[in-house]
C-alpha cells in the first residue's frame, strides 16, 4: 500500500491515508491509455454532418432541354450536381464515430491513468472542500493556498457550491467519481482527490 498526505484546504498535510497499489501504482502503458482516450474523443464527435444530394432538392425531374441537336452537352434535370443549387456529390451523411474497446481494457486504462499522476507526483488528497457559498472568488482562494493553476478535482458526491464556484474557472474541472475518465485525468496537470472520494474510486475500480 502507498501513502500519501492528506492535506486541508490552506495546504497543510492534517494525515496520511493508505492507497491501493494495485490501483494507484500499476505500469503504464502509453498505448492503453491512446487507445481509450482515443474512442473516448471519437465517442464525443456528434457525427450530424449532412448534406443534400440529388434526391433530397426539390426541383422538377424534368430534362432542361433535348438530348441532340442543340450544339451544347447533354442534360439531365435542374437537381444535377453540375447545375447551381443541385445536389452534392459524395457528401457526409449523418453518422455515429463511435466504437467500444473491452470493459477489462477500460479498467485498465482508468488504472494506468490515476498511476500515472501518482508516479509524477502530481497527485494530491485533500480532506474536504466546504465553501460557505456560490462564490467563484472563495474558490480561487483554495486554489492559491494549494499553488494550483491547472486541476482536475474529484468528488464523491454532489457538492453544489464547488461545482458552481468553480465552473467559470479556466484550466480546472470538477467531477464525480462516477464520472473519472482517462481523458480527463490526462488533460489536467494535476490530479486532486477528496479523501472520501478515494473509497469510491477504490469501490468502483476490481483490484
């Protein structure tokens, strides 16, 4: 088992807490973690792209002028791609990008992630964060006091004054431990885990 310090909100280490290895220790592999982020972004793309081609104008289907006999070249009706305001040719159709990978790799990648923060030292335990009320001033102020600019922040549970006071801060995010994700704990610099967050995450992730 690691230890780490577990800190209040003004910086001060207050404990220590015991962590799991086999979640927040394991080898890193750049290739799991590039494969779950990627299907992860891919899940993300809304894939409405879409175009009309010549069946979806509306027009007559009835030919401009006669096949032969006029000097010019042949043609079809007034929806014809060649024409002003016709059809498209191999346009994008609305889509879905996404795709899965297996549940075992997912856990896996999840592990790898939270190691990786771990072994660079850019993961932090703090307490608990109570801020009296909806005030995004009172939340830069904790942010100072930890010397942190760029963080992701996991809670265990809703917590409505952080989540708001937080939302218009640039290079931080707040987040449920329901909701951890590779990508997001990549994107961040710094990793910050409210100590009853920890159980969560230990509870969710099989050893």
């Amino acid at each position: 088992m690691a230890v780490v310090d577990v800190q209040n909100i003004n910086g001060e280490k207050v404990s220590q807490i015991d962590i799991s290895d086999k979640i927040f220790n394991v080898p890193v592999k750049s290739v799991i973690l590039h494969e779950v982020t990627t299907m992860q972004l891919a899940c993300r793309r809304s894939g409405t792209a879409s175009v009309k081609h010549r069946s979806d104008v509306k027009g007559s289907g009835r030919k401009l002028f006669r096949q032969k006999g006029t000097g010019r070249a042949r043609r079809g009706d007034i929806k014809a791609p060649l024409l002003r305001g016709g059809g498209v040719v191999f346009g994008p159709d609305p889509r879905s990008y996404s795709y899965n990978v297996p549940k075992k790799v997912k856990s896996l990648a999840l592990k790898m992630a939270l190691s990786s923060k771990f072994q660079g030292n850019c993961l932090f335990v703090i307490d608990m964060i109570e801020l009296e009320r909806i005030k995004t001033k009172e939340f830069l102020k904790v942010l100072d006091a930890l010397n942190m600019k760029n963080a992701l922040i996991i809670t265990d549970k809703k917590n409505e004054n952080l989540e708001l006071s937080s939302r218009n801060v640039s290079g931080v995010k707040v987040l449920r431990s329901e909701g951890l994700n590779v990508y997001d704990i990549l994107k961040y610099e710094n990793l910050v885990l409210l100590e009853s967050a920890i159980k969560a995450i230990e509870g969710r992730l099989p050893n």
